[in-house]
C-alpha cells in the first residue's frame, strides 16, 4: 500500500532528526553541539475517505488531510437505508 495522496500525489519526504547535548548559551552553557543526524521520513498525513469520483462511482480514496481542507474531494452522501430494507425489496 503506497503513501501517496491519489489526489495531490504528496507521498514521504526525506528529512532528519538531529540530536542535540549541552546547555544553550541563552540558558548560561556553552552552547549545544550536534552528536547525531540519524534520517527519517515525514509522511504526509493521509486520510481514508468515501468519496465521488469524477465518473460518479462511490469509493474509498487515500487523500492528504491538506486535499480535504482544500475541498478538492466530494464526499459521499450517508447511506439511509438499512440492509434487511434492501433484502425485503428485492425478495
């Protein structure tokens, strides 16, 4: 399963954590020196949502929050009818 945003196509992003020791000078140290750079990865922050495509199918799509707050997806309306209601119609 790709991390990556079906929409905007954002996905992870290298990056590093840089570990620190001492005491800054603003707080009476010496100073702070980096001891480490170890990478990692920022991911974007995907969200699963039932939306309309664009053809008018209902499905599930992975989309960045980011895509969402942009009102790029339309959201599926919610179902109102229940499950044994479909099997009496049909039947």
């Amino acid at each position: 399963m790709a991390r990556i945003c079906e929409l905007t196509g954002k996905g992870p992003r290298k990056g590093s954590i840089i570990w620190r020791s001492g005491k800054s000078k603003k707080s009476g140290g010496i100073g702070t020196h980096v001891t480490a750079i170890t990478k990692r990865r920022f991911f974007a922050n995907l969200q699963r949502v039932k939306a309309i495509m664009p053809s008018g199918e209902v499905r599930y799509v992975r989309v960045a929050a980011s895509a969402l707050k942009k009102g790029l997806v339309t959201k599926a309306p919610k179902r109102t009818w229940k499950k044994e209601d479909a099997a009496a119609k049909k039947a």
